[in-house]
C-alpha cells in the first residue's frame, strides 16, 4: 500500500509570479473556453422545438437532448478536479476543450437523434473538465488575497453564458440562413481560439509524482450520481414521484454513492478526499453551492419559458428580457470582486447576495401573465445581483481555506454540488410546474378540457382561441411565480449556510507557489 502522499521525484522551479499582463492573456483563453462550455448546457434551449421537428424526435429525445449533456458534465467534474492535483493543468484543459469540440462537430452534423445524445455525451465530458478546471488554474496562478478582481469577471462568464444561452439559441434558430445547426457549431472556432491562446499564455510548473487515481471510487461516484440525476429528469413525467421505480433508483443511488464514501475513505488518492469536508468552511460552502444552483439554473430556465407562454415572446425577445439578470449578475460579481481585493474582506458579499438573491426569488414570486416588462426587469435584476456576489467568492472561501495540494479537489466538489444542485432543481421544479399546470388548467377549463391535451408539451399560442388563450397565459404565470415562492426559502436557507463560515484572512501566495511552500515543509519534515 502506497503512502498517503506519493514521493515527489521532480518539481520544476516555481517561476516567477505572473504578471498582471501575463494572467489577463492567460485568462482570456480560460474564459473563451468557459464561456462556449457552458452556453452548449443552455443555447439549444430555445432551439429545442425545432430540433425536435426537424430530427422526427419525440417528447422524451427533447429532455434528454439536455439532460444528457448535464449529466455526463455534472458527474465527471470530481474526476477532472482531482486529476487536475495530480497532472498537467495546461494539458488537461486543453483537452477538455479537444473533447468539446469534437462533441460539437457531432452534433452540428448530426443525421438522427441518436448520434445527437451520443454527441451531447461528449460535449458533457469536455464541458465538465473545462468548467472545474478554469477555476482550478486561476488559483493556480493568482493568490487568494488577488483573485477576487479576476473571480468577479470569471463568475459574470459563467453568469452571461447560462442566460445567454437562450437568446444566442433563439436568434441562430429565427435567423433562416443559420439555423439549428448553429447552436453547437457556433463554439467550434472560439474553442479552437481557446486552446491557442491557452498553449501560448498558460505557464505552470509540472509536478512529476508516482500516482494512483482511484477509478473504482471515480465509476462509483459516476454512476451514483448518474443514477440519480436520470431519476430527477424522469419522476413525475415517466413515472410518479411516489412509485417503486422511484424508490428502486433512489435506493440504488444512495447505495452507490454510500460504497463510494466508503472506498474513498481508503484510497491513497481519492478522487474527492474526505478529509476536505473536515473544514467547516468547505462543507457550508458546499451546501450553499447546491442551493445556489437551484436558483440560478432553475430561475433562468423557467423564466425562459414563462416569457414565451404567459407574455407570448419569440425566442430571440425571450432572449432579450434575460438581459438585466445577465448585467445584475455582472456588475454584482465584478465590484465585489474588486472590493474583495482591495480590502481583504469576502464574508459580507457571500452573506448580503444570499439576501438580496431571496429578496429576488421573493418578488419573482408575485409575477403573472399582466406583470409589466419594467417591473420584471427589476426583479430579475435583483435575482442576478444575489446570485453574482455569492456564487464566485463560494468557490472563494473554499479555495482559501484548503491546502494547496487540493485546491482541484475543493474546487470541483463546489462546481460539482452546485451542477448537481441546479440539475435535481430544475428537474424537480419541472415536475411541480406540470402539476401546478395541470391543476390551475382543471380548475378553470374543467376536468375534461385539461385533460384533452398534455401538459407536458408547450402550447401553440397561435392554434388557441382567444378566450382560451388568455387562460394558458394566466396559468403559466401564475405557476411559474409558485416555482419562485417555493425557491425563496432555499435562497434564504443558503443565507443562513453562509453565516456560519468564518471569515479568514486571504492567502497572498498563489496556488503554485503554496503548493511548493508545502512540499518544501513536507520534504524537510521528512529528512529530519
């Protein structure tokens, strides 16, 4: 059995810190990279209907056309932190980034709906792998006490490119000469720019070490977690919460994900040491993430939604109204960034953007299909303020608080809990709409009328007639601001989370260079 930490045969020099010039230039391929990973999760959403059409798919292909893609990016970001602790961080991104473009090409040329799964498998891998370890390298190379200028812009990324997502879809798809095929072909070449640019700016010394990666743990956690978010996405629609499927993939989940506890207890290199969850700041922070994702990703996918049903929008103005969660969500993250940096302090952004992201949730609660488009941006623009402080400087405190040698793994728990958290809500929230749905739909057409077509599809607007549309479009609103009523107290429980973790003073080291601070120490220990 191998030591708990492998020999160190060699480690390069730490180089000099980079220069402000040098980290931007570097940043600027991470953030290309990020942002084309995480609109391929969000650009087919207004595109979805026409896909549909055009590949002869049926109601089940258009969920997993998304969940496919969520699931292979949510279960495969452990796996990507921790290989980021042990091997090249340059090498590994660039080919998550080699695998997304390959995913892309798939599904830009793809003849059925079964090679766009299977394409949408492999933009999920390379889309996971980019999203856990953009922040892992940004830790690499800026100290804690100045990451919060570059987390601030880094966070807004992520932000533009999930409410994005919708508009950028829903333009290609009603702009005739482009069309659907565009939604995954778009990021082909800003990836490719990506991987230059990162091949030609991103330099961080190589650790050579004996290693071991835990691949029973990594196929456990994988299939744990697969298993359950497969669960998510069908209960309610396939089967009823309450059923024995439910039950037998529950029960499969937790056992799964139970063994897998129990072989990375023992694993010289676990893929998520437990060990981190000893911090206290790591485990709220972690609970927090998940609440996190429930609102930011289940808020911008119903909203979606809600504009083009209740307010009767195309796509590419559904897209439009996005805007001011998308700007909230960018200045929020951008000055308290900058205010972290030149102060120290992070705890009172984490704490005011659980607030303000439950004020947010709480006026969403009160809209309808009469709710005026100023007084609509205005809430949402709160919601994108909340969710822009607090989500970013999570990861933060996390990575401020744990040994260098595993800031990947810290790092890909949080992106990893907070995706999970966003795919369970969504799906969750999903099914509490159609229900929602179907009962507001019986009460005021009557049991026979709502019965006469399935909730579970969105309505032509255009085939309704005038009475009976203006009640779709009541109902729709009036659902959605239940799904926001029934999100405000987890908002407010993530506020609770975050008062909890104890503030500490920020690292003026960077990743590498503490990393090298601690093996040094651990060298020493060693020879004496």
């Amino acid at each position: 059995m191998s030591a708990p930490t492998a020999p160190i045969d060699a480690v390069e020099a730490v180089p000099a810190r980079m220069s402000p010039r040098e980290v931007l230039q570097a940043l600027s391929g991470l953030m290309v990279g990020m942002f084309v990973s995480i609109l391929a999760s969000t650009v087919v959403a207004n595109a979805l209907p026409r896909i549909i059409a055009d590949l002869h798919g049926s109601q089940t292909v258009y969920t997993w056309i998304v969940t496919t893609e969520l699931l292979a990016m949510t279960a495969t970001v452990p796996l990507w932190g921790k290989m980021a602790d042990l091997y090249s961080k340059k090498l590994l991104i660039q080919s998550s980034l080699g695998l997304f473009v390959v995913g892309s090409l798939i599904a830009g040329f793809t003849p059925n709906v079964e090679v766009l799964l299977v394409s949408r498998i492999v933009q999920g891998i390379g889309a996971g792998g980019m999203t856990a370890l953009a922040t892992i390298v940004m830790a690499a190379m800026i100290p804690p006490r100045e990451l919060g200028r570059y987390a601030g812009v880094f966070g807004a990324v992520f932000g533009v490119g999930t409410i994005a997502g919708p508009l950028i879809g829903g333009v290609l798809v009603d702009t005739s000469w482009l069309g659907w095929r565009w939604c995954f072909l778009i990021g082909v070449p800003f990836t490719l720019l990506s991987i230059f640019l990162l091949q030609r700016t991103l330099h961080l010394p190589v650790a050579r070490r004996k290693v071991r990666i835990d691949w029973l743990g990594a196929l456990l956690i994988t299939t744990g977690v697969s298993v359950l978010l497969i669960w998510s996405s069908l209960a309610g629609n396939k089967f009823a919460w309450a059923s024995g499927w439910t039950a037998l993939m529950v029960a499969g989940g937790v056992l799964l994900l139970a063994v897998a506890v129990f072989v990375e207890s023992r694993a010289a290199e676990p893929i998520i040491p437990l060990k981190i969850f000893r911090s206290r700041t790591v485990s709220l922070a972690t609970i927090a993430s998940v609440l996190v994702g429930v609102a930011m990703f289940g808020g911008t996918v119903f909203l979606s939604q809600y504009f083009q049903i209740s307010l009767g929008k195309t796509p590419t103005v559904a897209g439009l109204m996005s805007l001011p969660m998308i700007f909230g969500l960018l200045v929020s993250s951008t000055v308290a960034g900058q205010l972290i940096t030149k102060y120290g302090r992070w705890k009172m952004y984490l704490v005011a953007g659980g607030a303000i992201m439950t004020a947010g949730m709480v006026l969403l609660g009160t809209i309808d299909a009469g709710t005026s488009v100023t007084v609509l941006s205005i809430y949402m623009a709160v919601l994108g303020i909340g969710v822009g402080m607090l989500m970013q400087n999570l990861v933060l405190a996390a990575q401020n608080d744990v040994p260098a040698q595993e800031l990947g793994a810290a790092t890909s728990v949080l992106t990893f809990f907070r995706s999970m958290g966003g795919a369970i809500g969504v799906s969750a929230l999903g099914a509490v709409l159609a229900s929602r749905i179907t009962t507001l739909m019986s009460e005021k057409l009557g049991p026979a009328a709502a019965g006469g077509s399935s909730t579970n599809e969105v309505p032509d607007l255009t085939e309704l007639p005038e009475p009976v549309l203006r009640i779709v479009q009541d109902v729709y609103g009036i659902a959605t601001a239940d799904l926001f009523l029934i999100g405000a107290p987890l908002a407010l429980l993530a506020m609770i989370v975050v008062l909890f973790i104890k503030e500490k003073p920020l690292h003026t080291l960077s990743g590498e260079e503490r990393r090298a601070q601690e093996e040094a120490a651990q060298a020493a220990s060693l020879s004496h």
